[in-house]
C-alpha cells in the first residue's frame, strides 16, 4: 500500500510536530463530492460523505464516521437507494439540536427521468441511516427537474428542515431557485415556493441559479442567488434574502455584487454563504471572481447587520496579483467564537497559467473582529496534477472545510492518483500543534494512463500492461468486458457520455473515468 499525506508545514506558525497517515478503505473508486459536519455539542464526532463508485452498482452516496476527532474512522456504509437502478449524488449532511444526524441527497434515475431529492436519518450518528423522506420530486414543477445540488440546513433555534435546488443541469434557461421547508423533521413539508421574485429574478440568462443557505442563532434563514437582468441591474451580482417565518415571507436586499464578467467555463465557481454562531448578525459570502486583478481570486464580503448592508470584496488569497494563477473550488465555515476559516483550490506553485496545471489546496484565517486574513497556508501536501477529470463540467471535484475549537478539518477531491479521491486533513490552528492527513478513499492504484480523455473514437492506454478490461456507465451496467491484445480500446460505438473504466494488469486494477464526445 503506497504511503499518503507527508507532515505538513504551514506559513503562520503552524509548526506541524506529528502526523498519522492512515488509507481508511483500501478500495479502488471513483470518490467525489465530498461534504463534511461537525456534531457542535460533540465536536470530536465527525461525519463525511461523498459520492461513490463501486463497479457493478450504481453511484451512491458513501459515509464514515469518525468518533474521536478524525483518529480513527468507521468502515463506509451507503445512504439508501430509493430504487435499484438510482443513483446518488449532492450530499449534505447536518445535525439537529438534539445532536442528530440527517443527510440529504439527490436519488434518481434519468431517461425516463424519475426520483426527487431525500432526507435519511441517522440513529446512531452516521453509522446506519434510515428509510428516505422525500423532499422534493423530479416533477414537482413539471420540466424543470428541480433536484439539482440540493443545499440543506437546519435551524438552530426551532430545529426546522430548509432545503434549496435548482433545476436539473440539463435543463436550459430561464430556471429558478427552489425553497422548501419542514417542522417536523422532514416527515411533510409546506409547500415549494421559488425564492426569486418581481424585481429581485434571477433572469434568463443563468442556467444554474444555486442558492446558497444558512440558518442563525436567531432563528433566521438566510439564503443568497444569482441574478443577471438588465431591468434589474446593469451587471451580473447576487441577491440576498431572509426571513424571520421559513420561508412564508421572504425580505429581499437588493443586488450588490459585480462579479466581473468571468467567460471560463471550466472553473468551479461554486459560493458559499456562512453565519457567525457568536453574533447571527455577522456573515460572509465566499466565491471565486475575476474582479481588478484580472485572475480568478477568492474573496469574502461581510455583513455586520443581518445582511442590510455589505462590505467590499476581500481578497483571500494572498501571491501576486495578475500572475495568471486561478483560484477556484471555495468553502468557508466559522468556529463557534467567531473566527473564519476559508479553504479553496490554489494553483500558485504549479508552472504555467490557467486552469489545466497542477493544484493544491490552500486556506486562510480571518481572526474574530479582524479587518484581514492570516498569511494563506497549505492544506494538501502535494501538487496534485491536472486530470482531464476536472474538465466536466459537474466535475464532482468539491472541497468541504470547518473550524471548531480552533482546530480544522478539511476534505477535497483530487486527481492525485490518478483518479478522483477524497482526501481529509486536520490541524490546530495555533504554533506547535499537531496535524493529521488521512485519506479517506484510495488503493493501491497500478500505473496505467488512458489518453485521449475526452476521445470519440479511440482510447489509448501508456504504462503497466493491460490485459483485460470492464467498462460501466454511471448507473454501474457494466457494457463491456474484454481480454486486450492491443493497448487501445474502441469506444467510437458508445453513447456521449461519462464511463467507469477497469483496467486489469498483473498488478492489480486500476479505475478511471474517461468522456466519450
């Protein structure tokens, strides 16, 4: 089993004495968009899920628990499917006040489309989850599909479910954010409503209008979209909206930011919304733009009022500015005192410019009441090089990142291995404190390459001998399955799409994803 994760050594003083790598399921899968929560009234209880491959079975949803602060992990279990030929994808996972665990996901099959998104249970935080509760159905508003990245919380005051989608990625403009909510822990739920209204749309020109959410100490839900409507605004920006009565009333606060005319299609320029739990008045705002600098930078905008009133973008990440390095792949979350911590995708060690080179993933704090961030900092331990992986559009490349009790924890998808794994990481954030690197889903992975990726003809393998392999599409039907002579492999018949490619050699298997144009 090859060695994982290096000790790690970060700029602000965080001298890392120790570390523990650990491979936690010796497997060989396709593992992306991982999403990490944090018991708040046990913050060593850690739950992680993603989305998972096993050849032969459809993409699930997988989870493991740690009980110990990310020592020690559970074996993977998979969320329910709500039919056979389902597959999962979108997790998010959130604790009610009582310290139980939900997770939601999408479950559906397409063409014919069918399925909707679920909520599951946990009764015993993680380890086994519960028969599935409908949240939302594929034709809840007719065509549209509204179960795409379905983005969940709970209130932390009155223990209320809030859900918010979007329509399916296929589905072309105009779309509309979606809201729903339940009081009764996910057993009915009032009515879908969407979240954009007269005089605050999203418009016609935004195909993905995410929303992003958030519930405060004081009982309030937040949540945040894009918007781009000439009569509304003369710029692309976003829209901020609260309410105080789930959703039966929405208060709109106008459109506030430029997010300066980004045309690249291949950064992940996901957002994402974050409450202070020692001030519910206090929020931040955290996405990728291309603003004065002329790259892709992350930044914050905060709030101090409820939302009322916003402040200019900060900039998070801190090399030079101009130099051709883009920035992508965001998340950031509050400890419980107030500090922020923000984790991204960072390309400023990689040779070359743009979004095809090497990454890692970096972070930065911004200290409670501070005006700027700490020096940025590494989280992954190495370079991790471009995948043509990363080039569709879903990606499943994703990156989860928390703070409790001064202390991180990080999860992200790279490529290093050749193909798609989630990785964690966790440190104290202050000098001299230990750190630990574990990755969470990998194997053992023989050297073989497969290029062109995307191909609409041929595949072409490099390295260790194949000697036979097994195709699947994303449902897990595996549609070939050969002995190879040659190093190459004829896909010019199959269907424009996404496949799982096993890759048998005399040492072992390797599992790839490849795109057939």
């Amino acid at each position: 089993m090859r060695r994982i994760l290096l000790l790690l050594m970060l700029s602000i003083g965080l001298l890392n004495l120790s570390a523990q790598n650990e491979n936690l399921s010796n497997g060989l899968y396709f593992d992306g968009e991982p999403f990490l929560a944090i018991d708040p009234h046990h913050p060593d209880h850690i739950i992680v899920a993603w989305m998972g491959f096993t050849v032969g079975s459809p993409l699930g949803i997988k989870v493991k628990v740690s009980q110990d602060g990310g020592n020690s992990w559970s074996a993977s279990t998979f969320l329910p499917h709500m039919s056979p030929s389902f597959h999962s994808a979108d997790p998010s996972i959130a604790f009610d006040t009582s310290g139980h665990a939900y997770a939601c996901y999408i479950d559906y099959h397409q063409s014919p489309d069918s399925g909707g998104i679920f909520i599951s249970r946990s009764p015993d935080g993680g380890l086994t989850w519960g028969t599935p509760l409908k949240v939302m159905d594929a034709y809840d508003d007719g065509a549209k599909r509204p179960i795409d990245r379905p983005w969940f919380c709970i209130n932390p005051v009155t223990n209320h479910f809030y859900v918010t989608s979007k329509p399916a990625p296929w589905i072309p403009s105009p779309n509309r954010p979606y809201f729903r909510t339940s009081a009764d822990a996910g057993v009915t739920w009032a009515p879908w409503r969407y979240i954009d209204t007269t005089d605050f749309l999203v418009g016609n020109l935004i195909t993905a209008p995410m929303a992003a959410l958030a519930a405060g100490n004081d009982g309030v839900f937040h949540c945040i979209y894009p918007s781009y409507l000439s009569t509304q605004n003369v710029l692309p920006g976003f829209i901020h909206v609260s309410s105080v009565n789930d959703g039966a009333a929405f208060v709109y606060r106008g459109k506030y930011l430029n997010t300066g005319g980004n045309t690249d299609t291949l950064p992940k320029m996901g957002y994402h919304l974050a409450i202070d739990p020692s001030d519910p008045q206090k929020m931040v705002f955290n996405f990728t733009a291309k603003l004065t600098n002329g790259d892709l930078d992350i930044y914050i905008i905060r709030s101090t009022d409820g939302g009322s009133n916003w402040s200019n973008p900060i900039r998070v990440n801190d090399d030079a500015v101009n130099n051709g390095k883009m920035q992508d792949l965001t998340w950031c979350s509050y400890d419980v005192n107030g500090d922020l911590i923000v984790g991204w995708r960072d390309r400023r060690d990689a040779a070359g410019t743009g979004y095809s080179v090497p990454s890692e993933i970096w972070g930065a704090v911004m200290r409670r009441d501070s005006a700027g961030f700490s020096p940025n900092f590494k989280i992954s331990d190495t370079l991790a090089p471009f995948n043509a992986t990363y080039l569709d559009a879903n990606g499943n490349d994703f990156m989860n990142i928390a703070m409790q009790n001064d202390t991180m924890y990080a999860v992200w998808g790279d490529v290093r291995s050749g193909v798609l794994n989630v990785w964690f990481d966790r440190r104290r954030i202050q000098s001299g404190a230990p750190s630990t690197g574990i990755l969470l889903t990998d194997g053992s992975i023989p050297g073989v390459s497969l290029y062109p990726n995307p191909t609409d003809a041929m595949l072409y393998l490099s390295g260790e001998t194949v000697t036979e392999f097994s195709i699947s599409n994303m449902t897990g039907q595996i549609i070939s399955h050969q002995k190879l002579s040659e190093q190459k492999i004829n896909v010019s018949a199959f269907a424009r799409g996404i496949y799982i490619i096993q890759l048998i050699t005399a040492h072992g298997t390797s599992v790839q994803r490849f795109v057939k144009d």
